[in-house]
C-alpha cells in the first residue's frame, strides 16, 4: 500500500514538473545559464558574440593584445632638446675676441679668457630674462642654443665677435615625478639623470617597486593622457617601456589580476548542487584559460560539462570583427564577447594553454545536462520519503484515539443500571 501511495506522489510530482512546459533546468536552481541558452546566442538584455576558440582564433587574440605603453603613446623618441620654464634659474656667459669691446674694458689688457659670468637669474613670470645691452630675452619654451643665438644678434654690432653661453643653473621644471609603491618617491630633472632614460629607469631611480612584481601596475601620465600596463610587462616586453619625456608622471600601485569563475568548478561544495562562484587572483602576471580553469579546482566530476566551457570578456571592436562577430548587433567600442571551448577535445587543453587571460574575465563553467537527472532523482526521493512519513502519521492518529478511548474505558467506574 506504501509502494503504491508513494509512486502516485512520485508521479505526480513529475508530472507537475512538466505543467507549463516547465523543463528541469527551470525549475531546479542552477548556477548560471544552461549550455544550449549560450549557444542559441540570444539575451534579453545585453547582445553578445559567441565565438568558438580555434588556433586562427587565438592567433588573431594574440595580435591584439592590449599594448599598454607603447599604443597610447606612439612617439617613442626620447627627448633631445630640453626647454627652459618658468622658474628655471640660468646661467650667462659673454665672451668677446678682445678688451675695449662692451664688456670687456681696454684697461683689462691681454688676460685668459676675455668674458664676463654674469649673475644667476630665475626665469620669469613672463618666461622672460634680462641681459645688459640686450634688454629682455624670451627663454621659456625655448633651447638654450635658442637663447643665444638671440643674444648674440642684439649686440653683436656693440661687442667684439660676441659668443654666448647659456647654461640651466638649477632646474625647477621639465621634471619627472614617481610616486606610489616605491621605496623613495622623487621629483628629478630630465637633463640630469641623463639622456635616454626610460620607464624602468626612472622607477629604479625612486628605489624600485616596493610590492611584489606580479601585483604592480604603473600609471603614466603625458600631456593629459594616461595609459596603464602591469610592472611585469614593462620588464619582459621592451616595446612598452618608452623613454620618459619632461613633464611626465609614473604612478606605481598594487592591485592584483583577478578573473572569476561561476558554474560547476571544482571548489563547489556539493558535486550535486552545482553552485559555485569565487574570484581568484592571478598570482602572476600572466596566467592562460588552463591554469585559471585549474585554479578554479577544475570542473567538477559530477556536475561539469567538459563540452561546454565559456569565457566572457569585452573585446575591443576592430577585434571582434576579425573574430568574425556580426557588428550589426553592437553599437559601443567594445563587444560583449563569449568564447567556448570543448576540453572533452583533446586538443582544447593545447587551446586553452594558448589563451592568455586578462583581468577581470569570467569563466563559466556549465552543467552536464545528467546533473539535471541528479537533481530530479534526488527530489523525488526526499517526495516520496516524505510521503511516507506522512503516512505513518495518518496511520498513527486512529491507533494513538483508540488507546486514549481503550484507557479512558478500564479506568472508568460502573455505573448501576
């Protein structure tokens, strides 16, 4: 009689899971979307790109790497002729061929070296310095091989053969500052630390990076503009490490890579629930899909689909076109994109080795649809368990009245009739 009431529920209950065209995957709950949802390519709200991963696939990824540095600023001359500014202090020298000119008196006589030092002056408000016989002279903005050229031709018809000398006494602009998670922040003149100095060498002049390599970013600021690329780069691709320019900004900070992985990986819990989200840190400053899906735990043995693996990212939309993504559908500069990837392919764990990951990208890993058979066998074993315990409490009501009226009778006393 049990086995019949508790196959009656069991039925019914499957048969409910069917009223309305309700599937499993609806009404069961689920970590994410299921395979064939992604795959049919359509969303409610936001429009994306499915993109299957093959080696043409990576390779174009490859190419269009995000270039840091070196595709933000494209001129990567370092600088040669540094300008006098504001508040700069200069120094000028006047020289001429021999004594009875006009610096030089006629008592002087024959001495070594006919000219005259005169005093350091700071550059003015203006940008202006004053120079005897020659009146104001425009030095900010300007070389110092500018600067006296245009001396020497306001008083070469007074002095004889008038050379000029022009040299930075102390320099109070054209500096690159480095602040942040360095071990000595610092403010230095260009001129001074040399010619060529580039992005690291500036770092290494503020005592290097006080965090660890793999964690560290560096912020550079030009002209208004700023461009960001991990400290690691920097090191290992040359192209990015652009020579510094006066003016410039380095700002060192540390903030780790990190992706996130939903769906059915390896840290969930329960093989069966196929609940599981976590973010992970890189740890490195490069990690590939295969090392962040083994980072996540893997996929869950009893959960995880290998067919079905998907990496959400923005792409850029040059990129996504040469993927091969129909641009009607998007109209912003970058493309939701969502790449698959079989891993029950042999070869898309060679794939997968291939792709680098980048910050902030999600991993999903989807359901194997017998998960789906899991969830509803166990459902209807707590159904069908809990039917009977039911029914051992109906059962259990007459019994428990009849003892109650059984007692109530024996202790009763006679009455006469």
């Amino acid at each position: 009689m049990f086995g019949l009431r508790c196959g009656f529920f069991s039925f019914l209950t499957l048969s409910l899971l069917g009223v309305g065209g309700c599937s499993p995957s609806s009404f069961f709950p689920e970590s994410g979307p299921i395979s064939a949802t992604i795959r049919s390519g359509i969303s409610e709200t936001v429009p994306y790109a499915l993109i299957k991963l093959t080696p043409e696939t990576i390779d174009i990824l490859a190419a269009h790497e995000p270039k840091g540095l070196a595709g933000a600023f494209t001129d990567r001359r370092p600088s040669v002729n540094i300008t006098f500014g504001i508040g700069d202090v200069v120094s000028v020298t006047i020289f001429e061929a021999s004594s009875g000119g006009l610096f030089i008196p006629v008592e002087a006589g024959a001495r070594s070296g006919n000219f005259v030092s005169l005093p350091d002056q700071m550059v003015d408000s203006t940008g202006n310095i004053t120079i005897p016989f020659a009146g104001l002279i425009k030095a900010a903005g300007r070389t110092n091989v500018q600067i006296q050229n245009e001396i020497v031709e306001k008083i070469k018809n007074r002095a004889i053969e008038p050379q000029v000398i022009v040299a930075l006494s102390q320099q109070r602009t054209s500096l690159i500052s480095v602040v942040g998670s360095v071990n000595t922040p610092l403010r230095f003149a260009v001129p001074a630390s040399g010619a060529g100095d580039r992005v690291l060498d500036a770092i290494t002049r503020a005592g290097g990076i006080s965090g660890p390599g793999y964690a560290s970013w560096v912020m550079l600021e030009r002209g208004g503009r700023r461009a960001t690329v991990p400290f690691e780069n920097l090191v290992m691709n040359a192209n990015n490490n652009i020579y510094i320019l006066p003016g410039d900004r380095i700002y060192v900070y540390q903030e780790q890579q990190k992706f996130i992985a939903f769906g059915a990986t390896g840290n969930i819990a329960s093989t069966t629930s196929g609940l599981g989200q976590t973010q992970i840190n890189f740890d490195a400053w490069r990690l590939n899909l295969a090392e962040a899906v083994a980072k996540a735990g893997g996929l869950a043995d009893f959960a995880a689909d290998p067919r079905s693996v998907f990496l959400y990212r923005l792409e850029p939309r040059e990129v996504a076109q040469l993927l091969g993504a129909d641009m009607s559908r998007f109209d912003r500069p970058l493309v939701p994109v969502i790449f698959s990837i079989s891993f029950q392919d042999p070869g898309g764990y060679f794939l997968a080795t291939r792709l680098q990951m980048r910050n902030d990208d999600i991993i999903f890993m989807a359901n194997a649809p017998s998960n789906d058979i899991s969830k509803i066998l166990s459902f209807v074993t707590q159904v069908a368990a809990t039917t009977v315990g039911t029914e051992l409490a109906v059962q259990g009501v007459p019994i428990t009245t009849q003892a109650i009226n059984t007692k109530t009778l024996i202790g009763a006393t006679p009455t006469n009739p």
